[in-house]
C-alpha cells in the first residue's frame, strides 16, 4: 500500500461517520445507504488528487460527499420505487435506547421527504457549521443560507408532525 492510499484510508476512517449520515440522508433502504457510501468513497478516491489542503479534509469530503450523494439519488430516482414490508414488532419501545434509535428512524424519515438542497443545509446545520459555511459550501450567501435553513426546518418539522410524531 502506498503512502497516499495509507493517507487516503486514515482521513476516511477518521471521518466516516459523515459519510453514514449522509447515506441515510439521501438514501431509504439499508442496502441502498450501503450503496451510495461506497459511491462516495469510489469518488472520494477517484478526485482525492484535488485535495490541496486550503480548507479542512472533513470540509472538503463533505462538499464531494453531498454533491455524490444528489448526483446519486437523481439516478436511484429513475429506479422502480420500493416498499418495505412492515414489522411485526411494531409496538412500545422497550428502553431508551431503542425509543431513541425508532425516533431517529422517524427523523430520517421525514428528512428523506426534503429536496436536495434542503438535505445538505440540514445536514451541514447538524454538523455544526455557520451560516457562512453553509453559503460558502452550497454556493449561496451567508443570508440566502439562514432563510432556506430556517425554511428547510419548518418543512421538516412540519413533515414530522404529519407521520404523527409529537414533540
């Protein structure tokens, strides 16, 4: 293995938490997340020669990530929809733990009812960015950026409250 590969895989390791996220952000099915996560690391790969290191590697892998993951699920779109079947388990949660795993299911339900756009401003909020980060990183201004956040959470909030879920 070669030291820019050892390098490569290091940086992925490291941050391959966003890379999940953003799977389920874009993605429904399990084996469908799976996809689109070995997509983004396939181009991750495929344009790493480009990182110059101006801005962080975790900044940098998020803008090929999202931008991966929208060219992606325009193309999984013109795929036959599918359905999951639903579980016989359906019922009280048994701990916390659980509780809080069918409301992040919940989350990332609704949020897969947002447009692309609204994903990514979601996404970078929750990952702690600024409004300026935001702008810089989708290509909008720092003020375009607030609205369409705040937009993208209202719709999102709304979402959730029509699937039933209650604050």
């Amino acid at each position: 293995m070669t030291n820019k590969e050892a390098e490569f895989l290091a940086r992925i390791q490291t941050h391959k938490g966003i890379l999940f996220k953003i799977s389920k952000m874009y993605m429904d099915h399990r084996d469908d997340q799976d996809d689109l996560f070995q997509e983004i690391i396939c181009q991750l790969w495929k344009v790493y020669d480009t990182f110059r290191g101006d801005a962080q590697f975790s900044t940098w892998m998020y803008r090929v990530a999202v931008n991966t993951a929208i060219a992606y699920f325009k193309k999984e779109k013109k795929q036959p929809a599918r359905y999951d079947l639903p579980s016989d388990n359906i019922g009280e949660p048994e701990s916390d733990a659980e509780l809080k795993e069918q409301q992040l299911a919940h989350f990332y339900r609704a949020l897969q009812k947002l447009d692309k756009i609204e994903k990514a401003l979601v996404f970078y909020h929750l990952e702690g960015y600024s409004h300026a980060e935001i702008g810089r990183n989708i290509g909008i201004s720092e003020g375009n950026a607030r609205v369409k956040l705040s937009r993208a959470k209202t719709k999102l909030k709304d979402i959730i409250e029509r699937q039933g879920y209650e604050f």
